[in-house]
C-alpha cells in the first residue's frame, strides 16, 4: 500500500501553527508511513517551528496586507502572485491526497490552489469570528471544522463541523502536577499565584501593566509567572525577583498552568482553548490590534457564559486593580469561573478533526 501524502499550511503565530502539528502527529499516529508536508510563509515563525517538531516545510512569499498605510501592501499583488505560483508548483510536485489550511498568510494561496485542482482539502477554524481567507475557501472546500457555536454566519452550514481547537496533551494532567509545577518555578505553596500570558511574542500593554502593578502584587503577597515574550524580555528581566519569576518564555506550559491560581492572558484560540482546559479563574485582555478585533469577541463567547473576566485594554486603569483585588480576596468566585470555563472544554479535538481528514482520504491500494 502507498502512503498517504499530507500537506497542511498554516502560520504567521503560534495560534496557527501548533494545530496544524498536533493535526499531523494524530495522523502520523493512525498512518506511521505517511509522508508529509508543511507550507508557510517566509521568514514567519513557523519556518522554525515545523522542523523542531520534526516535519520539513516550504515557505511561501506571502504576508498579509497592512492596516496602516504601508508601502509593504504595495507589494501584496506581486507577493499573491507568487505565493499562487509556488502553490501549484508544490502540489503538481507533491501530489498530496488532503490539503490542510490552519490559517495564517501562506494557507489562502496553497489551499485556493489545492480546491482548483480539485484536491480534498478541509480548514480548521481556530476563532469565533472567522477570518477573511477562510471564509473565502469555503466556498471550495470539503469540510470546516470550528470551535465556537453559530459558525453559519460565515461558512456553509453542511460543511461545518463542531470540534474544538487542537491542545496540548499535558494539559489534561495538570491537577497532579502542582507540587511539581512550584518546585520546577521555586514558589511558595503559602502565596497565591498569578500567571501571565501575551503570546509567544509578547504583549507590550500587559507587560506595561504588569511592570505598574508589581507593587500591587506584593501588597497582596502574590507570586508572579511573568511570560513577556521574546521581543520584551531585555526590556523586563530586571524585575525579576523572588517573587516575580520573569521568562521570555514558558517552555513547560503545564507546568505554568498546574502552579496558577489565576491567569492573566490575551484571548487568541488556542489561548481560550487551552484554559477552558485547564479550568482556573481567568482574566482575558484582548489584543484590540487584530483582524476584525476577533480576540476581543473570543473572550466575549467565554464571559457570556460567565467563566472569566474581560478587561478591555482600554479600561485597564479602571478596571484592573478592581477585578484581581476581587478574585484574590474571594476563593469561591475563583473556584465557580474555573468550574464554569472548564464545562466549555473540548479535549479530544484534535482526534475528531482527524476522523474528518480521513473521511477524505482515498481507499489505499
């Protein structure tokens, strides 16, 4: 028998990346022998992330269009052009049985082509709010798998599929992992913690916040998990302390996660995914600098069901001090937003987005 040939293309942030590899390694474990391929974008993120999770990819010249005036979208054109070109290039070369799109710049051009040439594809849906390229490919493809209810207001309603975002599977673990999770970060057991996500680049308003509020923090005799991307680390690491674990980046979210007794982070999918998971009082800051704001109405489809707090950027001043005051002083409104986020979760997408790959995969000859 053959093997079956899998290219999947997705990127530009983490939120678009990690799915698409968790899709590959549930794959990979159904059909050890299948071969396949990643397409990105150029000098993304993903260019190094794939080949550290073991899978080769090819880069596509492709980025998206500026919101500001930017003599980079001048440039879109020739870029769409190009990356449509290489797109035929790699399936006329790869001749893969399913195209995967996980969105991000590179998965518009490869799946366009992908549908034209009349390859099974199917996309996967991180947010509540879709996004431009998406809801255009899904007119082509075969199949849509979401996270979020009411999904019809953008895609075919018989194409779509409820599965969830793809997580890591060391998070379902995490309730036996405290002991573990504050010696590996050298916290005290007798202090709350307070950990703090802004992606895996950072997020330059939540760390300006949490550089305000360190005095706070200590006031109220609270450790601080401090995530502040690699772009801010320099800018931060002297306020590091005994109290204040200060990282570019948290390699062991588990970890991070088991040691948590409240969570601060930006609301991309694969954020809000993995904290329904993980089920402990949350409070989202929405980047408001994103495409059709979709952070911001991603925590919406959370707090409407009363399992987080949302603070908007713009209301931090106000709000902040407010809100954590509340949730440090009160154990049972901690405990009921954890239970609540947690009812939200769902674990096993990753094997349900790949029951719908199969279905489009050929017989095997």
């Amino acid at each position: 028998m053959r093997p079956y040939k899998v290219i999947l293309s997705g990127g530009g942030t983490g939120g678009h990346i990690y799915p698409a590899i968790a899709i590959a390694r549930e794959i990979q474990k159904r059909y050890p022998d299948t071969e396949f391929l990643f397409v990105g974008a150029k000098d993304r993120m993903e260019m190094e992330k794939v080949p550290q999770a073991g899978f080769d990819i090819e880069g596509l010249w492709i980025s998206g269009i500026q919101r500001s005036l930017s003599p980079e979208n001048l440039k879109f054109p020739l870029k769409l052009l190009s990356s449509l070109t290489k797109s035929n290039q790699i399936l006329k070369r790869f001749q893969p049985d399913v195209v995967i799109g996980t969105g991000g710049f590179a998965s518009g051009p490869l799946l366009k082509k992908a549908t034209s040439r009349k390859i099974p594809a199917l996309i996967q849906e991180q947010n509540s709010y879709a996004g431009i390229t998406n809801k255009l490919l899904s007119k082509s493809v075969q199949k849509i798998c979401v996270a979020y209810d009411a999904m019809d207001r953008f895609f075919p309603k018989e194409k779509i599929i409820k599965t969830g975002n793809p997580v890591r599977k060391d998070l379902l673990t995490i309730a036996n992992k405290r002991e573990e999770a504050l010696s590996t970060y050298q916290l005290s057991s007798d202090k709350k913690v307070i950990l703090i996500i802004g992606g895996s680049l950072g997020a330059r308003a939540i760390n300006e916040l949490v550089s305000k509020q360190l005095d706070f923090f200590a006031k109220h005799h609270i450790q601080v998990l401090w995530q502040t991307g690699k772009l801010y680390y320099e800018q931060y690491k002297h306020l590091a302390s005994e109290d204040v674990k200060v990282m570019a980046y948290i390699n062991q979210m588990d970890l991070a996660y088991a040691a948590a007794d409240i969570i601060i982070s930006r609301a991309g999918a694969g954020s809000v995914s993995e904290l329904c998971i993980v089920g402990k009082a949350t409070v989202f800051i929405p980047s408001p600098n994103v495409a059709e704001d979709h952070q911001t109405k991603n925590a919406l489809a959370i707090t409407s069901e009363n399992a987080a707090v949302l603070i908007r950027q713009s209301e931090l001043d106000q709000k902040f001090q407010t809100e954590l005051e509340s949730l440090i002083q009160d154990k049972e409104r901690r405990d009921a937003l954890g239970a609540t986020i947690k009812t939200l979760a769902l674990p096993d997408a990753t094997k349900h987005i790949v029951d719908e790959v199969e279905k489009l995969l050929p017989n095997r000859v």
